[in-house]
C-alpha cells in the first residue's frame, strides 16, 4: 500500500517541513497541491529547472506521485488558455519525474444539453491526455463537482480512449450519492482509476460536515479493503483541506490518525 498526502492540507509549510513530516509518519509520496499557498506551478521555485536537483535530494526516497492542478475542461474556462497551461504543466511533471496531474471535469451546467457538455470536456481531456502520450505523464479527471455519477464518467471515459488518460477518485464526492454502495460505482472504473483521495465526513441532512479521520461515516477501511483486493495499486493520498477550512486541526496532527489507520489495513 502506498501513501501520500497532499500539500493542501498544510498551506503555511514550507518542503523542508512538508518532507520532514512525511518521514516522520511514513508515507511514500508528497501530492502537489500547491506550496506555502502558490497554486501556481510555474511559481513554485522548488520545481525549477535551476531547483530541482536540491529538491530530489531533500526527497530521498520519497516520490512526488501527483500534481494537483486548477485546470478545468468545462464551459467556464478559456479552452486555449487551459490546453495551453496544461502542456506546460505537462512538461513540467515530465522534466521532474511526476506521472499524475489532476485536472477537474468539473460542471454541466443547468441550461447545457448533458451530451454536449460530455463531448466538450472529453475533448479538452483528450488533447491534454494526446500531449501527454510518450512522457510518463497521465492526466487524470478528479471525481468532483457534477461528475461523480457514473453513467457521466463512464461516458467521459469512453470518449477518451487515450493510454495517458485516468481517474482520481475522491470517495468524499461519491459517498454523498453512492454511500456504502461505493463498489457499484468504482468497479466499472477501475482499470482508469490510478489515485484516490481519501477524508472523512458525516453525512448531514443538507451537506456534510468533515471528520477526522476514520471517525466519520465514509466506509474508509471497506472502500480501501476492497480495492487492495480489487488490485488497485496506486497511491490513497490523504486530502486534508486545511487551505480551505482553516478552521481543521493542523495537518502534523491528523496526519498520524491517517497513517496508522491505513497501515492497519495494510
């Protein structure tokens, strides 16, 4: 079993501090959301062509198995602007060694005809994903917004037949429709799904409202039991969203409830 955690969770850290905690509690990977706050990639000095090197030797030993990107392929966005930006990231994660780029679908928006909204997204993923053939980079559609029903994402990945093309699932986004029947929504995916992100909730009436780890309502330890049996081999990255909800417990102490809990599973 591998474990990540993602810089979403500690926006104020600076790498030394965000290395050290992942070799303090374990982990294998660190997931890129960001750095101190700077969301942008090509602001992140640590990812430079001139900073690299030091920043493989403060890794040592463990990967960057992701970056998660703002890109989205819906109707909201510029779609030059975002193809543009998405092959520079591309080349990027290819220069430094990370094979994952998340990206977010992310609306079909009330007054779009359904299919429509489909094939445009499909086709924004799609070139990215042709981009990104030949340099072990994969772009991967998070499990987000509107596009967490199946039938919807079933849909995107057919019409996207590209090898460098995946799945993030983020099991907080289909607990709210699919509850404890997760695997009637995973299993058809499965062969596209290469990371998920893993939290906690408890389900309200309106929403939810975010636990700590494994002491909410998502069926974490069957959800990661069944895809370990299912051969999943990726990463189950730790999505804390301290940059979000500053008002959650640091991440140094939620991230020791999070390993010990997957490493009794595995």
């Amino acid at each position: 079993m591998k474990l990540s955690f993602s810089t979403l969770g500690c926006p104020s850290w600076d790498l030394p501090r965000v290395v050290s905690e992942a070799k303090k509690n374990g982990v294998d990977g660190i997931e890129l959301r960001g750095l101190q706050g700077e969301l942008d990639f090509r602001k992140i000095d640590a990812l430079s062509p001139e900073r690299i090197g030091e920043t493989r030797a403060l890794l040592a030993g463990l990967d960057i198995p992701s970056f998660s990107s703002s890109l989205v392929m819906d109707r909201s966005a510029d779609r030059e602007e975002t193809l543009r930006d998405g092959r520079d990231l591309i080349d990027l994660c290819s220069r430094d060694g990370i094979g994952l780029i998340r990206v977010f679908g992310n609306e079909i928006f009330p007054d779009e005809d359904e299919k429509k909204a489909l094939a445009h997204i499909s086709a924004g993923l799609e070139a990215l994903a042709g981009y990104a053939e030949g340099k072990n980079v994969s772009i991967l559609l998070e499990v987000h917004g509107n596009l967490t029903n199946l039938d919807r994402l079933r849909a995107i990945s057919d019409a996207v037949p590209s090898p460098a093309f995946g799945i993030l699932w983020d099991v907080a986004h289909t607990d709210k429709e699919y509850k404890d029947r997760f695997a009637d929504f995973y299993r058809p995916l499965l062969p596209r799904i290469r990371h998920v992100h893993l939290k906690d909730h408890f389900r309200l009436a309106e929403g939810t409202r975010l636990a700590d780890f494994g002491t909410g309502e998502i069926p974490l330890r069957a959800i990661v039991e069944s895809l370990l049996e299912d051969g999943y081999q990726g990463y189950f990255s730790l999505e804390w969203e301290k940059m979000w909800h500053p008002e959650l417990r640091d991440l140094s102490e939620e991230l020791p409830l999070f390993t010990a809990y997957m490493r009794e599973i595995g």
